[in-house]
C-alpha cells in the first residue's frame, strides 16, 4: 500500500465559485394558511433573480417619475419648478417693451428734427451734417455750434398762418379789420331788428347785438357749413358757420340751435331761435360776428341792418 505523503494539503475552495454558488442557491417561498395549513402562495427565487426584480423596480420608478416632471402639469408642485409657459410670456414682453423703447427713440427723435426744422436750421446747407439720417439726432458738439436763421419762405409762412388764425374767434387779440370782399355780395340779414350795440373792434366787441320781437328766427348769413354748434356760460347756446371764401360768421345768446355740427345749410336758412342766454340775459338780442380770412369785420358794412339812436 502506498502512503500518502504528510505534506498534502487539501484544497481551499475560490471566493469567486463561493460567491456563485450563493448568488444561484434556490430559496422556496411558501405562504400558507393558518389553521388550514393550505398553501395559498409560492415560488422559488435566488438571490440573482432578487437583484435583478430590485434594479428593475427602481428602473421603473424612475422612468414614472421622469416621465410626470416632464410632461406634466404636476411638476409645477416640485420645489424649484416653474411654469414653462411664464418663461415664453416674460420673453414676449421682454421683446415687446424692447420694441416700444426703440419706438419712442425714434418719435423723439423725429420730434427734435421737427423742432430744428421749425427753428429754421437748414440741413443740406451743411455740408458736415449732409449725411447725417433726419430720423438720427445730431451730435451735441454740432447742436452747441448751430446758428439759427429765418428764411423768406419761413417768415412769409409765419405771416399767413398769424393772419389766418380763424379759430381763435373769442381771444383778446385783434387784427385790423380788413376790407369788405367783392367776391360775396349778397348776405343775408340774419335778423331784421335794431343794432343796439355796434361793432367796436378798441372796446373788444367784435360784432353787433340786434333786438327784435320776442321768438324771432334766425337765418344764417351765407350759406356753408356748421363748425360748432353748443352752449357755454358766456355765450349760452351758440352757432358757427364757415362760408365760402374764408368768412365765418357767428351767432350768439340764442334760446335754441336749429342744427348740429357738420349740417350744410343755405343762405336765408333758419338756424336758431333769438333769445338771450348766456351772460346776458337783461334782453333778448341777437350777438353777430362776421370775420374774414381770420379778422373780425364789421356786418354793417355788408348788409343792411337798422342803426339805433345811440351806436
């Protein structure tokens, strides 16, 4: 027989066949009832296939909570989430305002080369400035050296447009009366009575006050078209008629208005009703302006009207 010799050691198992063996070791799981001792449930699992089931839950969890924070409204509800459709909106308006302020710019931009040219400051007269944009404001070390200056044609505009500053028919202001135009004779009286007060243009009183009988008409002058047609304290209900060949006339201190603003109505056509509202309200009369081309003329030089013992 032959001997074993002493120094033989057996062998030591691997860690790495000890881990397998483990990992694929079966376990049974039995769940059974209590008295009857019946099973109800049961399987057989390693710990593998336990490690795989948790990775694959977990997996599944996060692709679930992935999927609600980034397509639905729910995310609104985490800390540190927002509306997406707030970022769009501010970013509308941040574009919208942005586009205002340049408009702005551009509107006082035009605005200020309006106010140099109404100044009188010539752009194409310097030839450093020739190509400059009229919509871009100049330079402040150009603006420090201008030099204002009228030209012909800017002080023949200033002239008219002073002389024909037609609506300002209640100011203080008064221009020399002109003389009657021969391109319109036949005015009509708008009412037959007394002049009791005269056109005075030194004293401020502009046209003539005529009294007649109590409920009288009142006829317009000329035919055109009705400016305004209202009442105020001073002057109680009150109409204006703009004429052909720049005259307008007036008609105040009525008891009622017989038309509107924007009626076109003929020569001789009633227009109101006498009375005497407004400031004066001692007698009823008539106060009738006539002005031409923005100057305040005396009717009696155009129509025929009966003067009073005392003017």
């Amino acid at each position: 027989m032959s001997e074993t010799p002493q120094n033989t050691k057996p062998k030591k198992p691997k860690l790495r066949n000890v881990s397998l063996k483990k990992l694929n070791r079966r376990y049974d799981f039995l769940m059974r009832h209590d008295e009857s001792k019946k099973e109800i449930l049961g399987f057989k699992l390693n710990l593998l296939n336990l490690v795989l089931v948790i990775i694959g839950i977990a997996l599944l969890l996060i692709i679930i909570t992935t999927f609600i924070i980034a397509f639905t409204p729910l995310r609104e509800y985490i800390p540190g989430y927002t509306d997406t459709n707030l970022n769009r909106e501010v970013y509308l308006l941040s574009l919208r305002a942005d586009s205002l302020e340049k408009e702005m710019q551009k509107k006082d931009v035009y605005f200020d080369n309006i106010k140099k040219i109404v100044e009188g400051y010539d752009f194409a007269a310097d030839s450093a400035l020739a190509s400059l944009s009229i919509y871009e404001p100049l330079p402040k070390g150009v603006t420090d050296t201008i030099t204002l200056k009228k030209s012909v044609q800017d002080s023949i505009l200033r002239a008219e447009y002073e002389a024909q500053n037609q609506y300002n028919l209640f100011g203080d202001d008064y221009l020399p009366p002109a003389k009657p135009s021969s391109l319109v004779k036949n005015f009509f009286v708008p009412l037959n009575g007394t002049i009791l007060n005269a056109f005075n243009a030194e004293k401020g009183h502009l046209g003539v006050d005529i009294s007649s009988d109590r409920d009288q008409v009142i006829n317009a002058t000329l035919e055109g078209t009705v400016v305004f047609s209202t009442w105020s304290i001073n002057n109680g209900y009150c109409i204006g008629i703009q004429h052909s060949d720049g005259y307008f006339s007036v008609y105040k201190h009525n008891a009622t208005l017989l038309k509107k603003e924007g009626d076109y109505v003929k020569a001789g056509e009633a227009i109101a009703i006498l009375g005497k509202s407004g400031e004066s309200e001692e007698y009823e009369h008539l106060h009738f302006e006539l002005w031409h081309n923005g100057i305040a003329v005396n009717p009696a030089d155009y129509m025929t009207i009966n003067q009073s013992v005392e003017n």
